[in-house]
C-alpha cells in the first residue's frame, strides 16, 4: 500500500509533468527555439505544454527571416544567390542552430549499422560522421537553391511560410512518435495528441493561406508530410523519436516546403 507520503510524492510528480499553462512556458519557449535574450525563467516542462502552438513561433521567425530576405533582395538588390546564402544562414542561426545540431546526429544515427538502441547511441555521440555531413549537405543545399530559386516578390511570403512549415513538421512528428523515458524530446512528444494536432494544423493551414493564398497551403501540407515522413523512418531505424529527430524533423521540414512551393510557383499557380 502506499504511505501518505508516496502519494504526495507521486502527485508532485504528476504536477511537474503536467504544469499548468502559462505565459512564462510560452515566452520560454520563443527563448528556447531562438537566441533572443528574453531572461525568462521557465522549465521544459512548462515550455512543452506549449508544443501544439510551436508553428506561431515558426511564423515570427518568419517574420524576422522573411522581411530580412525581402530587404536584401528588393532595396539592396543582392544577386539571388548570394542572397539566398544570407537568408539560410540567418535562418539556421536565428535559433541558435539548435535543430541543425539534431539533423547531423540524426545522420549519424540513420547511417549507422545495428539495433534501435545502438543507433540512438551514435546519434547522442558527440563526434560527426559521414552520415551526418551527408544529410546537412543534402538538406542545406536543397534548401539553399530553393531559397535561390524563389522569385523576388514571392520571397516574404515563402520564407514566412517554411518556418511555420517546419515547426509543423516537427509538431507533427511529435504527435506521433513513441518517447523515451528521458532527453527533452520526451516532453515535447508527451505532450502532443491528434486533438492538439488538428489545432495546428487548422491555425497554420490559415496563416499559409493569409500569406500565400494556395500555394502557402501547399507548403504547409509539405511541411506536415514531412513530420509524417520522419516517424515512418524513425519507427524503422530507430524505434523511439528523441530531440535530435524532432530537430531535424524542423529543418527537412522547411526544406520540403520550399521545394513544394517553387514546384508550384513554377506551375503558375
């Protein structure tokens, strides 16, 4: 039987997994997914009950990249790659290249050999194998020429859309994936069901079309199949989803939205 105490004990637990929603774990969030100073104290598990609406902070780094993006190509008039450079620099720098970090061990993991357990090992090793700078060149060029290949009055809206994009992505993921018992991934994952889902989806299903009419709903769209994408390849290779995975669930999430989004752009819808 349990004592008076175990069942505080286990109550105070299930209070710290489980906090209360609060301003403080949203604004620590936009701290944890950027390298704004914002000096909030808050711990992940109030950030994590914020997971659903992680597409809203996508859609201010939008903001942020997008009207960068727009300044260099429209008053400077940069030559478009060089631009597209700047602009994918300042996108993965912006949040303190925290979900490239997880997109190299990603690589790492998926290129290893041997069980679930062993992959997740070589993913959290700190050291950088070829599977790892594979994956980042692919991804970063794909990313990079389709930046590139977006015309200039389309840049704002594109830009906006990707990074909402990708943080669909990962939420999607999130949804989806089976947890381990620790890392920070298993607070975000915890925390995400299909009800939540369908939140962000239906906001971020709007903000695209605010922003890009059809073929921003196709962005998100490639965003969402991306995070789809990424829980079939971890069910397979690794098993479990960690934080690594959901980081690089962001970035081939922004990735497959841009690269829809000049697929349709080039359509001429």
């Amino acid at each position: 039987m349990n004592t008076s105490k175990e069942k505080e004990a286990h109550s105070n637990n299930k209070i710290m997994e489980n906090p209360p929603f609060s301003w403080q774990g949203f604004i620590g969030l936009i701290s944890f997914s950027t390298i704004l100073p914002l000096n909030i104290h808050s711990t992940i598990q109030e950030m994590a009950r914020f997971t659903f609406l992680w597409p809203l902070i996508g859609a201010f780094i939008g903001i942020i990249v997008g009207g960068f993006g727009w300044l260099l190509i429209d008053p400077i008039h940069l030559y478009p790659l060089l631009s597209a450079a700047l602009i994918y620099s300042l996108a993965i720098s912006f949040t303190g290249f925290h979900h490239l970090d997880g997109l190299i061990d990603f690589g790492d993991g998926l290129m290893a050999h041997g069980s679930p357990e062993r992959r997740i090992e070589i993913m959290r090793d700190k050291r950088i194998g070829t599977g790892g700078l594979a994956i980042l060149l692919t991804v970063s060029l794909i990313t990079f020429t389709s930046i590139a290949s977006v015309p200039m009055i389309y840049i704002f809206p594109a830009l906006l859309v990707s990074e909402i994009a990708a943080k669909i992505s990962l939420v999607s993921c999130a949804t989806f994936s089976k947890s381990l018992d620790n890392g920070t991934g298993m607070y975000f994952i915890k925390n995400m069901n299909w009800k939540l889902l369908m939140i962000s989806v239906v906001l971020t299903l709007l903000i695209g079309f605010y922003a890009f009419e059809y073929i921003g709903i196709m962005g998100i769209i490639g965003g969402i199949i991306s995070g789809i994408i990424m829980v079939l390849i971890t069910r397979r290779s690794f098993k479990y989803t960690t934080g690594d995975i959901l980081g690089a669930s962001n970035e081939i999430g922004r990735m497959l939205s841009l690269l829809v989004m000049v697929i349709f752009i080039l359509w001429g819808f």
